[in-house]
C-alpha cells in the first residue's frame, strides 16, 4: 500500500470528513428518549446514505426497536471478511457545563465539538475513509459496517437484529471501534470488558412515613436496615465484595497482562484529575488499573425514601430503596452473581425485596496471535507507536452478542483520548486522531487481506503470554 498515495487520500478527504461529522452531530440520537424516536429514524438514513455515496450497499435492518444499519463491499468469495462495528446513538446532553448547544457541530481549526464526536460518530466515520481507501487500492478483502443505534441503552434489539443474516452475514473477524485511549500519544487497545449486573434492594416496613418523636426506637426503619445490607455486602474502606463466593470464577490478570497495563501510560494523578477524584483506595499504579479493569466490583448508586427537602424533618420512613450494581470479570456469571446475592441477602434481612436491573455478561477476547499482531503493526502504522494491551472497566452489550452469535475473534481498535469527553459535557474529537485512525483503519485491512481466512481463533486463552 502506497503511503504517499494513502496521504494524498486522507488530506483530500478531510473537508468531507468534517462535513459528514457535523451533519451526523447534528442529529440528536439520544436512543434513551423516546421524544428522539424520529431523529433515531433520521439517523438511521443519513448512514445508510454515507455507505451508498462512498460506493457500499447499504440497508437498514428492523430490530423491533431502533434499527441497525448494514452495508460494505463484497471483493469475492475466498476474500476474509470482517466487520466494523460503531453505534450512532448518544447520551443525553443536559449538563449545565455544555458551553454551546450540544447539537450545533463546531469545527474549531480540526476540534469538532458536539454530542456524538467522539463517542462514536467520529470514530465511526475514521473507518470508513480508511476503509474506501483500501477498497479503492484494490485490497482483497470484504469490509462490512455494522452500526447500532441502542448501544447506550444497553443494545436491547442488537440480537433480534443479527438474525437476519441476509442483511448482516457472519464475517471472519468483527474490530470494534468504540473505546478510550489512557493517555494522549499513548494507543491503548482493549481485549476484555466487564459486565454489569444491576440491582435494586427495597424494604417496606409501614403503610406511611411516621413521626420519630412518636414511633421512633419501635419503629423499623428501612433506610437504616438497607445501610446494614450495604455494609454486609461492601467493606468500603477496601472495596472488597463479602458476598460468599463472589470471587470463586475469577480470573486475575497474569504478570504479562499487568505489564501490557502498565505501557498504556496511565498515571494515577492524571486519572484522579480526569475524573475529580479527592482520594482512591490505593495509589499504586498497577493496582488502580487492576481495579478499574480487571476486577469486579460492588457499588451504591443512590439510597431513596424518607425526606430530601432542607433541613430535617423528623420522620421514620416507610420504605426505603438500595441502587447498586456489580461491574463483573470473566468468567464471572451475571445470572450466577445475582442468584449468590439473593440467597445472602435472605439471610442477612429476609424482608429485603431484591430486584434484578438488567445485565451484561463480561467480554474475554484475544491477547496474542496473528488478529493482535495486526491490530498492533495497524496502530504503529497509523500512531508512530505500538499499542498497549490492556482491558475496559465499562461494558459494550453488543461485542457479548456478536461473540456468541459468531464466534469469531473480536478486536479494537478505539481513536479517542480522556479530554474528548466519552458521556460528558463539551465533548469533542479531533483531526489527529481521525486522519491517524484513517491510517491505521487502512493498514489494518492490509494486513487481514495478507492474513487470508483463518480459522476460529475466538478460543485463544486470554491469559496467554504474548511473545
């Protein structure tokens, strides 16, 4: 592949990547909303159309909720095939913080600014252009799109979607590229995610709130009760999870994936700064990034009931609810953690109510092998540098579902940095990381069409030590 050639490419198509961008931001694809049902709609079609211009098939899938878009090119039959996965819906963008309307595109000298930039239009979009160019190369690979558009609600109708199998065929390998860099100038590549396991505790213990100079040191009080639970279950201090056979199935990191964590240039007070933190359970390097990927998890989201006005009001309360969720690791079991919490619970306060809130099974991919060496050779290519190897404390539903419908390897390749704003206010991408993702999105087709069609290496064990 000719590197004056791809240059001259991707400098040509800046101009259309920032129009295409600022149309897409401006569309407000919040999928958790059902007001935004037709700019869902909308969204759908725009991508549909980006595919059909840059010379792709391109169609829109029914789910039984937001649709999914799929599309690409078809080279021939003994070419490898593979599948780009993104999604087009975004967050919501209610924060007081936003210094512009979230859903007006700004294009500050190659900064574009906007809900969706980064997470995941901009890199949706990076894609692509690497992909026309390597099909205007003549690479002999198939390239296929899959865009969803529930992935921030969890990827509820994804599965329904994969069915249809006409419109979305079973590649050969799938590269998702929806994840977060550690630090500016240093690619980092996932290759697991946690799951999540959601739940609510409640309590009712009165038909109504009750005054405490009356009824209180009688009266039970819910709130108190469920606190009791929370300090069963959670030693907040440490973190550590007291649920009995919490931790029996989990896998800890070996020395050669801590050290692939550690090249990602992560730095604690970098970390505590991005993300406001006062004070952490630890300062160690490689334990913080033992906790935030690679370890599961027990956290309080909210305790409600009694009164939230100013002031105090004297009141034993009625009824109390507990918010938590589990963030899981392989090859822990979200059906099995959840069965271990009720049968505990029971025994700590049999009266709690425990109600599961959704869940996401946990991801283990690929370390080492011809699919990662591609995925690395690609980075250095399009980034000056390897990537590091590392794994993802957040959960993506849909690379669970491909993984189980296809059984084929699933790698990353993510483009955007901490100070972009992944589901925060002033979120942005920017020209380097779009033209370097273009770079290395082009390489890696390269590479694959080199590798041939393989077999089924989604087994490779994860904790196998890189070369």
């Amino acid at each position: 592949m000719n590197d004056r050639q791809r240059q001259t490419f991707i400098n040509g198509a800046r101009p259309r990547f920032e129009d295409l961008l600022g149309q897409m931001v401006q569309v407000p694809s919040i999928s958790m909303d059902p007001d935004h049902a037709g700019d869902m709609r909308r969204m759908a079609a725009l991508a549909a159309q980006y595919l059909t211009d840059m010379g792709a098939d391109a169609q829109i899938v029914e789910t039984g909720g937001c649709p999914l878009v799929s599309g690409g090119w078809t080279t021939g039959a003994k070419h490898p095939t593979v599948t780009i996965y993104n999604h087009m819906d975004v967050q919501p963008a209610q924060e007081p913080e936003w210094k512009q309307d979230p859903f007006v595109f700004r294009n500050e000298g190659g900064i574009y600014r906007g809900r969706g930039a980064t997470d995941d239009k901009g890199p949706a979009l990076a894609a692509l252009f690497g992909a026309r160019f390597a099909i205007e190369q003549g690479v002999p690979i198939n390239i296929r799109f899959l865009w969803e558009l529930e992935e921030e609600i969890g990827s509820p109708h994804f599965e329904a979607g994969l069915r249809n199998r006409t419109a979305i065929p079973r590649p050969d390998s799938v590269v998702v590229s929806d994840t977060i860099w550690i630090a500016s100038g240093r690619p980092a590549m996932p290759y697991g995610l946690r799951g999540l396991l959601g739940v609510r505790l409640t309590l009712q213990t009165g038909a109504k709130d009750a005054h405490s100079g009356l009824t209180g040191g009688a009266a039970r009080n819910p709130l108190a009760e469920l606190m009791e639970v929370a300090n069963a279950c959670l030693d907040a201090k440490t973190g550590r999870v007291k649920i009995p056979g919490f931790y029996d199935e989990v896998i800890e990191p070996t020395k050669a994936e801590i050290k692939s964590f550690l090249k990602s240039g992560f730095q604690v007070n970098r970390f505590k700064s991005a993300y406001g933190l006062q004070a952490l359970r630890t300062e160690d390097p490689a334990d913080v990034m033992r906790r935030i990927w690679a370890s599961p998890t027990f956290e309080i989201h909210g305790l409600t009931g009694g009164y939230h006005g100013p002031g105090v009001k004297t009141v034993v309360p009625s009824k109390g609810e507990l918010k938590v969720s589990m963030r899981l690791v392989p090859n822990q079991k979200p059906e099995r953690v959840f069965a271990l919490l009720k049968k505990y619970i029971a025994k700590v306060n049999p009266k709690v109510k425990v109600e599961r809130e959704g869940m996401l099974q946990p991801f283990r991919g690929l370390f080492d092998g011809p699919y990662v060496e591609a995925v690395s050779r690609a980075v250095k290519e399009g980034f000056g540098k390897e990537p590091a190897f590392v794994r993802e404390g957040g959960s993506i539903g849909a690379v669970v579902t491909m993984q189980k419908a296809w059984k084929v390897p699933i790698l990353f390749m993510g483009l955007s940095l901490p100070e972009h704003g992944y589901h925060a206010p002033n979120e942005y991408f920017d020209w380097g990381q779009a033209s370097g993702g273009m770079t290395a999105f082009a390489h890696y087709f390269s590479e694959l069409a080199k590798m041939g069609k393989q077999g089924d290496l989604s087994g490779v064990r994860l904790h196998k030590k890189r070369g």
